[in-house]
C-alpha cells in the first residue's frame, strides 16, 4: 500500500488492527494516550507519535478507534484534533461504536475541511482480531471504499460495504442489539439450567445442536466464562454503552425494541454490581448466578 497511515486508540480492540496493518508493511504511525499500548506495535515496524497532531500530520489515511462518542469527537473534532492538523483529501475512518449523530456530525465536518469520511466499525471479538479474522462494516462512497479496502483487508478478514457514510454504524447498531441481549439471554438460561440442578456441558451440547444456540454460546463463552476466564474482551461497561446507543437510535426512529430496553437496564445492573463494568460481557453469566443466588457455572464441574 502506498498511502501513509495513522491509528489512534491501541486498546483491546484497536491494537491488534494496528498490529496486522504494521505487520503488512503500511507505513504508519500511531498514537495512543496510553504510551505502553504503542509498543507491541512499534515493535512491528510502526512509528510511535508523541501526540496526536505528529500522528496523524501529512498522513493520507487517519484510523480511531476510540472507546465512545465522546472521545471520537473530542480527538477528530477537537481544537486540537485531527482535522486540525490534516490536509485535505486525507481520509478519515472511525472504526469506533459512536451514535450515529457524532458519525454524522464527523462526517459533515471531514467534508467541510475537504477530506473523505467512512465509518468502519469492526465486527466479531478481540481473539478473532488478534487472528487476523475481524469484521468491518462499511460506510463510504464507492470511491473511499475502494481507497479503503486493501487497509482493512490487512486488518482483518472480512469487509462488508454497508453503502454510504453513516450506514456502516447503524449497520453495527442493528449487530450489537442483536449480539448483547443473545448474551443477557444466554446468561439467564445457562443460570435456570444450574437453578434446576443440570450439567451445563450436557445442557450446553444440547442447546448447541439445535437453533437455540448463538455464536457467543458455541463459540466464545466456552474459552471466556465457562473455562473461568472474564478478562475482557469487551467489557460489560462498552456493552451497556452500545446498548444505550440501540435504544437511543430506536427512540429517535420510533422503533419499539422492548427487549431491548430490557437488556440495556440488565446490563445497568450487572456494572453496577462489584467490579463486573471492567470484566468479559461473557460474565453476565456470574452475574445472572450471583443474582439467584447459585455458585459460578463453569464447563467440567
Ligand atoms: P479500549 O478501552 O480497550 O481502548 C480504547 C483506547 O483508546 C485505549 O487504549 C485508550 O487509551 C485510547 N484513547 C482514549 N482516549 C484517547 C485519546 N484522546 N487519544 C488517543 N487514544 C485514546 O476499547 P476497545 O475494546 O479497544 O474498543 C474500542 C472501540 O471498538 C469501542 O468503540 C468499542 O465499542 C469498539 N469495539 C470493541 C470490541 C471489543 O471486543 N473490544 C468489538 C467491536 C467493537
């Protein structure tokens, strides 16, 4: 590729995309408010940036991926954000999980400073992208999407093009709603099977044999909650703020989604519950156990 890069935002999610864009041989620099989180990224070939403004200065590309709405526009929109600093014609791809009104607002104003603007936000879990296996859904033209491809196809594996800027994050809304209460939901069942005294890895075989079954069920909840582990991830915090973003966008439809609103306020109580906001989503299960009262399910027990 020969365009210059910047990534800003290394954490859980934004630093293994750095990492395979590096390893691909991009030329890139990156930044992150966290100095530590830049350097197993350096370490692949990139340039660390001592502030944001040498980051992302006479780059042709600039990716954030930042924890919410807020960051997002305080690091593109801000007095001494990226637009601040980047010529025009640069292209600036958020991959976060915002509101659709701050990918909107982002939008308008990369256009107004003459650069392009897509909306990119990533797909599947964090032990999928440090594979090379994340999901992007795309909001762009036709034009930065072609510009764009071959970057996110050295992040991840899958590119999907959701239509113009905007779509790819109300595309990530319509995924999450459906991936987080699948969780709340899992979580609720797995704690009725161990209320009812059942073996959850017989349980579990059954489940995973029929359409009850999920992705995060089948396939990640066995390596994360059910083997002890709940280090994130994506944290119970960022799940309840996507959640928050389903029922915003939904009010602001007129959509009803009554499920929900009741997986929103379940995850309000599982961060307000010990130190549950810091750990795997996949631990709604031990919240969902500790709410009745039963002890932590866990695979072979
Ligand atoms: P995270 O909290 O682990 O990482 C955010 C990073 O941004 C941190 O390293 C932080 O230091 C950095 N940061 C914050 N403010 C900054 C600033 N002003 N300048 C530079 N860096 C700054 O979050 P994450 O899990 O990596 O998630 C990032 C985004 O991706 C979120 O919007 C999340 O919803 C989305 N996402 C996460 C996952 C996941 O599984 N973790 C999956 C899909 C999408």
């Amino acid at each position: 590729m020969s365009e210059k890069f910047a990534f800003i935002g290394l954490g859980a999610m934004g630093s293994p995309l750095a990492l395979h864009l590096a390893k691909s041989g991009a030329d890139l620099t990156v930044f992150d408010v966290n100095a530590a989180a830049m350097t197993r990224i350096v370490d692949a070939g990139a340039k660390a940036a001592a502030s944001l403004a040498e980051a992302v200065s006479g780059r042709d590309v600039v990716i954030t991926c930042l924890p919410a709405s807020k960051e997002v526009r305080a690091v593109i929109l801000g007095p001494e954000g990226i637009l601040a600093h980047v010529s025009p014609g640069t292209l600036i791809v958020d991959t976060s999980t915002v509101d659709p009104e701050t990918t909107d607002d982002v939008a308008a104003a990369a256009m107004e400073a003459g650069c392009a603007f897509a909306d990119s936000p990533i797909g599947r879990t964090v032990d999928l992208a440090e594979q090379g296996n994340a999901l992007f859904m795309v909001g762009a033209t036709s034009n930065d999407f072609g510009r764009l491809k071959p970057a996110l196809e050295a992040m991840g594996s899958t590119v999907h093009h959701c239509g113009g800027p905007g779509t790819g994050i109300r595309t990530k809304l319509v995924n999450n709603f459906l991936a987080i209460a699948s969780a709340q939901l899992s979580a609720e069942a797995l704690a009725l099977g161990a209320g009812l005294g059942l073996d959850v890895d017989a349980a579990l075989s059954v489940v995973n044999d029929t359409t009850a079954t999920n992705g995060h069920l089948a396939r990640l909840w066995p390596v994360k909650v059910l083997a002890g582990d709940t280090d994130p991830g994506f944290t119970i915090e960022l799940a309840y703020k996507d959640m928050c973003l389903v029922t915003d966008a939904a009010r602001q439809s007129g959509v009803p989604v009554v499920m929900g609103g009741a997986a929103r306020e379940s995850l309000n109580l599982a961060r307000r519950l010990k130190d549950y906001g810091q750990k795997d989503f996949s631990a709604l299960l031990d919240v969902a156990t500790e709410h009745a009262g039963l002890a932590p399910v866990r695979s072979g027990k």
